[in-house]
C-alpha cells in the first residue's frame, strides 16, 4: 500500500496524451518526438542510506532535457471501478498525507529530490511505499515543446549494513546467474566459516527468502 497519500486503494494512475499543434510560426511544419525516459525502476531505497539514481534519457531530435518532480495525476479508479470510464482533462492531483508535499515526497535527511540533468537522490529518513512522478520538459532553442510525465513507486526499507567485512569486499559479491529463474548462487568473499541469517527481498519490501 503506498504511504504517502491518501486512499491509495481509490488513487489510479492516469494515462493521456496531449498532442501539439503540427506548426508553429517560424518553420511550416514542426516535427517532433518524444524523448526515451528512464525505464520503469526496479530498485528499492534503504533507510538512513544514500540513494542515487539516473532518470536521465535522450531526445532522438537533439532537443535538451529538463527534469522536475511532479505531484501524481489521480485517475479516479476505486476497489468497484478499477477500470473507470476515461475522461478528459484537467486531472485531480492525489492528495499527500500530512507532512507530505511536492518538496517532501519521500521524507529525508536530505529529501527526495532530482536535478535538471535527471539525477535523482535522498536519504529516506523512514520505511515505506512511496509515489511520486518525474517531469521531463523539452526545449527546443530555448522554448518549450513538450512535456512527458512518468509516475514512479520506490519502496524505502529497513537494511542492516554489513560492517565485519573489509572495506572493499561488498564490491566483490556478486550474484549468478543474473537474471535467473529463481534458481541463483550468492558468493560473499572473505566471511569467516560461521552460521548467517540471509533474508531476501522483491522491490515492494515483501520477504521472499
């Protein structure tokens, strides 16, 4: 369940498309594309843990890239209409829960933030399921031309930091084969013969292992 609005059980996505006009007033026709966002994450945050991540993607016209963050649309769907009638615009905004706001969607030490150039980082100060969108305008020879827009669920959990190992042995374990079925071998060099406790994970927070 996503924590940081309201009824998130009656809070939809909202999928529409705004179609520019085909001229514009210096050229007799006007072309354009839509730029190649980030894919859909699949990665998760833990709390008190720096967290980076590059939402950056490129325009196949050349034209330049500017991300902001965005309050969600509400599509307007509940538990008896999980597939309502679409509608056209303007789009509610989900509401935040107390606490929560454009500048604080993900709360943090610092918060939830992103640059112009797409990077993404916070430092969650809490655990959680966390929406969020990502704005990406498009300029054309200093004029805006268009806008793409992309909701973003990440899930903030709790992680216990492996500190017993040497400084440079987390960047030696590694995960094989990857992607895999299920069926994987985890190799952790340099721990002493003992017994460990391996919990893992999906990227919603639900322990699988």
């Amino acid at each position: 369940v996503i924590d940081n609005i309201v009824n998130p059980q009656s809070s939809g996505q909202a999928f529409y498309l705004e179609f520019p006009a085909l001229t514009d007033q210096s050229s007799p026709t006007f072309e354009n594309s839509s730029p190649t966002i980030f894919p859909p994450v699949g990665d998760y945050a833990c709390v008190n843990q720096p967290f980076v991540f590059d939402f950056s993607g490129v325009d196949p016209d050349g034209d330049q890239l500017r991300y902001v963050l965005r309050t969600p649309l509400n599509g307007n769907s509940n538990p008896n209409d999980v597939v309502p009638v679409g509608v056209p615009r303007p789009y509610q905004d989900v509401v935040f829960t107390n606490g929560i706001n454009l500048a604080n969607m993900i709360p943090g030490n610092p918060p939830l933030s992103i640059t112009t150039d797409g990077v993404l980082s916070m430092t969650p100060s809490s655990t959680g399921l966390f929406v969020f969108a990502v704005g990406v305008e498009e300029y054309r020879n200093g004029v805006k031309i268009g806008e793409v827009s992309r909701d973003v669920v990440i899930p903030s959990l709790s992680a216990t930091i492996l500190t017993s190992l040497k400084e440079n042995a987390l960047s030696k374990i590694s995960v094989f084969p990857n992607p895999n079925n299920g069926n994987f071998t985890i190799s952790i060099p340099e721990f002493k013969e003992s017994n460990y406790n391996l919990e893992i994970l999906d990227i919603s927070g639900k322990l699988v292992y």
